[in-house]
C-alpha cells in the first residue's frame, strides 16, 4: 500500500528496513525531508502505516509500507524483487536488528539463528538487490546500521558483537568493490540509542549515565553528514566519546578485552541490562 503521492519521475527512491521506530524512523523521515520517495519495511504493520501516513503527508513523498518479516527468506526475496523493480532506487538503509540476553550456550539457537538471518543474510541480500543497479545508473548509497559493538566480544553478546562485526566488514569490502562507481558505503556504529531496541530487551536505562546515550536524530544527523561530507568514509561512529573508546579497542591485547567482557556481563546480571 502507497501513501501520499505516487512520487514524481524525477525524484529518488530510498528502502529503510526496521523502520517503524528508532533510528529506522528517524533514517525514513530525515531522507524524506532531503527529497526521496520511500519504501518502509517492517514487521508491524499497524505502526508502519501510520508513519507512512504521516511521513507522506508532511513532506508531500510517496511513502510505501512493506510488512515483512526479513528473517524469513521468502519475505526477503519480495523486498529484494520490489528493490529490483524500481529505477529510480539511490538510498538503501539495513536497520532492522535486534539483541538477545542470554549467554550464548544457555539460548535457544532459533533466536540466535533468526539474528543471523537478519543482521547478516537479509543485509547481504538485499544489498545484492540494490547495488548492480545503483553502479549502472552511477549513483547510490548503503548504510548498513551497525553497532560500537562490533569492536567487542563479550559473553552474552557473542551472535551480537559477531553479526555487527561482519556487518562492518562486509561494508569496508563493498566499498573497496565499488570505488569509482559512484556508489558509497557506510557502516553506522551507534553507541547507545534511545530506542524500541532497548526496551524490547527490557533494558534498564538509568543503569547507564545519561551522558551514554544518543538520540536517534543525532545518530541519522551525523551520519548523513558524514555521507555528505566524506562519502569514501566507511566507518561512522557517532559522538567524539565513542570515537574514543573504539579507538582504544582496537588496541587493546584480547585478554584484557576479555577481562572487560567479562566484568561487562557481571555488571549486565546484576543490573538486568544489555547493550
């Protein structure tokens, strides 16, 4: 189903997936301020069509809700052939992601598999279906969200950190495969993000310092204006206090990120939370 105007010929066409909510609404809004037509993918399709609603209504976009459930493969395939059938595409945002509590050996291995599917396959997928074309017609975008998490490892985090860490890779790679194309890639390492994510999981917040948190407008900002600014730019990581930690992962021996691991999920038991 189609909100608002059926778009114009000239205008752009950008896919945000997970995008009822958090960085994923935040990331359709934003790109329909800067002129696209959009197609929203999610699973509920109640709140889906409200923002497409209002989304069309308030800048004048086409604004096409597309329920669908990307750790199925066949729901997969439809998003990617609706992707392949639209000339006009220049914008795809992989969002939708989810995290899981329990350690890794004590859960249930369908979640763990469904996060596979969707963080790693349904990513690969659907940018498959994107960028052949988008390197034709010489111009395109790919933001895959991703996570500070990336640069971790951690128990009860194990499929979490892996997934995000993939997600970054993949991203350098492509990029790397489509220099000079005209298409660009971002990976968007967010730190804490006032969202659903979190409250899906039954985070408790005031457990983390204010000062941890971002809001998903700065997030979707800086990582537009990084695109804006510096395109060839892969890794973006929002805020100079995460720019900072990251840089001292990346450097830090494994056993002492292992003892941080660890003394991280000590902290996630006691206080019930996850990141």
């Amino acid at each position: 189903m189609t909100s608002g105007n059926t778009g114009q010929a000239c205008r752009p066409v950008a896919l945000v997936t997970g995008a009822s909510a958090g960085i994923g609404a935040t990331y359709a809004r934003a790109l329909a301020r800067r002129g696209y037509d959009l197609l929203l993918v999610a699973r509920r399709e109640e709140k889906l069509q409200s923002l497409a609603g209002e989304i069309a209504a308030e800048f004048g976009c086409a604004a096409e809700a597309i329920v669908a459930d990307l750790t199925d493969p066949d729901a997969c395939q439809m998003v990617a052939d609706r992707i392949l059938a639209e000339p006009r595409f220049e914008f795809l945002v992989n969002n939708a992601g989810f995290g899981l509590r329990p350690l890794f050996h004590e859960s249930d291995l369908t979640s763990q598999a469904a996060m596979a599917r969707l963080h790693v396959l349904a990513v690969m997928h659907l940018t498959h279906a994107a960028v052949a074309g988008m390197a034709r017609r010489g111009k395109g975008f790919v933001v895959n969200v991703s996570s500070v998490a990336a640069f971790l490892h951690s128990p009860s985090n194990v499929m979490y950190c892996s997934t995000k860490a993939w997600l970054n890779t993949f991203s350098l790679g492509l990029d790397a495969e489509l220099g000079g194309t005209g298409v660009f890639v971002q990976a968007l390492c967010p730190g804490f993000t006032y969202s659903e994510f979190h409250d899906v999981m039954q985070v408790d917040r005031q457990a983390i310092p204010a000062k941890w948190w971002l809001s998903a407008e700065f997030v979707v900002e800086k990582s537009l204006a990084a695109l804006d600014k510096h395109p060839r730019r892969v890794i973006c990581i929002p805020s100079l206090r995460y720019k900072l930690i990251t840089a001292l992962l990346r450097i830090l021996p494994r056993p002492i990120l292992n003892i941080l691991g660890k003394a991280r999920h000590k902290r996630i038991t006691k206080a019930g939370l996850n990141s």
